[in-house]
C-alpha cells in the first residue's frame, strides 16, 4: 500500500492547527511554563530510513515521560523479567502522580510509565550502571543516530526544585523496601532523563526499534529480544498516556507514549514510528493537538495495529 505519508501529515497540519490555544502548558515545572505554546511539528520515521515532517518537527524540547520508555529498556534488557518483581503491569486508572494506590499495593506501582514505576526503574538503572545519566545519553544518542542530543540543566534543576510529590513516592517506597539507592540520587537521575531534550525526529528515530522487532535500525544492534520488545510495546498500548491510555488505544490503535512537554510518540510494527509535538496539554497531561493528529493519521492512512 502506497502512502503519500508527506501530503498526510501537511494535511493533519492544517486541520488541527486552529486547536492550538485550547490547551494548557505545564506550568507545575516553572522552567516548561516558559516554553512557546504555539510550537507544533509532527515526523514520521519509516524503517526504509525515510523520514517526513511538518512544522516545528525539527525543534528540541524537553521529551519528559518519554524517556521512561528508553530507561525501562536498558533495564529490561540487563535484568529481564525479575524486574516485574517490583512492579506491575496493568494501567493505573489515576493520575501519574498519584500515591493512592501505592498505600493498598504496598509500595509496588502498577506499572512502570506513572511516575512511581519509573522511579523504581530508575533505580534499578542506579544498581546496575556506575554513571546512569552517561550511559542514558548514550542510549538515546545512539537510537536516535544524532550526537548531539543532550539534558538540558535548566529544566533538570527546575525539576529537582519542586519534585516535592516524587521525592514523596520515592520515600514512601523505600519504606517498603522497594527502592534501594538514595532517594536523591535516584530523583536527580529521574529529574535529568526526563530533561532530556530531542526532536519529533529525534523521538521518532529513536523508537524504531521497537517498531522493528527490538533492534535498532541505525546500527543493526539488538537492544531487546522479541518477547521483550512485544511486552513493551503492550505496556505502551495500555499505560503509555496516563489515565488516557484507554482513550488513545480507542482512537489511535497504536502503542504510544506522552510526555507533559507536549510530545507524543507511537508505533506501527514493522512499518514506522511517528512523534507529534504541541505543549500545550489536556486535562490528562497529554498534548491536546497530538492526540488528535495522531488520531486523524491512522484515520487517514487506514493503518493501525489492529
């Protein structure tokens, strides 16, 4: 099926542009209150090594949650399934931050894209790694075929500055014996992988492993086997937006993961990847824009996972 994937996204573009200004950016992190509401780009990345954009696709900002997805990866990789001893894998129903359950589950998140997941991935990165945010600039480097990505110190310490509700869950699992380095050293290695700062292209680059089969296309290396790379992808179809998760399941058919800086990336197996970015966000956390454009892409091209 020939798609002119190009005139799509030009397309998207244009019928989701006027929602710009209908949302809110994530002003809880003062240094992303900062960022210019009306930036918008969308890139898809196929694994022929074609790649297609529209808009601000090619401007860097910072990827937050997204990065959960590259941590859980090294992580899984090294440790395998003795990871699921720490936590699970069925979607939360409340919000990314939220302690409630966490008090009825004794410390063990239900899975690993709300923050308190990503925290004890986090670390386990600690236990395994003697320079985490190295070796995470490395992965993501490489994924993404692009040198140059890097933190950005100003979001980072922004981060580290009003993290009071994650240093709370971190706390509140290390009095269930579930994270075992420093609280503030696990917090500041969350705080500067989620400051991350990436391209659409970058995110849509980066993720085309998991759209082909667990390795990365750039340099043939395998960075997760076929079983792990089906089971992450699973828990980005049913966690990967937050307490959203469901309703971008119904309306994209795609595994996907957000990130409160604006940016939504998704996966078509074997085919491609596509990253959407616009900062202002719904209710949920997730960009306003992005959801709809990823909705009208698999409208428009007929594909999807189902």
């Amino acid at each position: 099926m020939d798609i002119d994937y190009q005139s799509c996204l030009n397309e998207i573009y244009e019928e989701t542009k006027g929602l710009l200004g209908k949302g809110k950016v994530a002003d809880y992190i003062p240094a992303l209150a900062e960022v210019d509401p009306n930036q918008y780009g969308i890139c898809v990345h196929t694994l022929e090594g074609q790649t297609y954009y529209v808009g601000d696709a090619k401007t860097p900002f910072s990827i937050q949650s997204i990065s959960k997805v590259f941590v859980l990866s090294m992580v899984f990789a090294a440790l395998g399934d003795s990871i699921w001893s720490r936590m699970g894998r069925e979607p939360s129903g409340s919000s990314f931050n939220s302690l409630v359950l966490l008090e009825t589950e004794n410390g063990k998140p239900r899975n690993p894209f709300i923050n308190a997941g990503a925290l004890v991935t986090t670390d386990c990165l600690l236990s395994i790694s003697k320079n985490p945010l190295k070796d995470i600039l490395v992965y993501v480097r490489n994924l993404a075929n692009n040198k140059y990505i890097n933190y950005d110190s100003v979001v980072a310490n922004s981060e580290m500055e009003t993290n009071f509700r994650n240093a709370a869950l971190l706390n509140f699992m290390k009095s269930f014996s579930n994270i075992n380095n420093d609280v503030n050293e696990v917090l500041n290695t969350y705080c500067h992988q989620c400051a991350l700062m990436m391209s659409c292209e970058d995110i849509a680059k980066a993720f085309s492993y998991l759209a082909n089969g667990g390795i990365n296309p750039f340099n043939n290396k395998r960075l997760l086997t076929l079983s792990q790379t089906k089971r992450l992808n699973a828990l980005m179809q049913t966690c990967g937006l937050y307490d959203e998760s469901g309703e971008f399941a119904f309306c994209t058919g795609l595994p996907g993961k957000s990130g409160v800086g604006g940016g939504i990336v998704a996966i078509i197996p074997k085919l491609l990847t596509i990253c959407v970015w616009s900062p202002e966000l719904n209710k949920h956390g997730n960009s306003l824009v992005g959801m709809k454009a990823l909705e009208l892409f698999t409208t428009k091209t007929g594909i999807s996972i189902f």
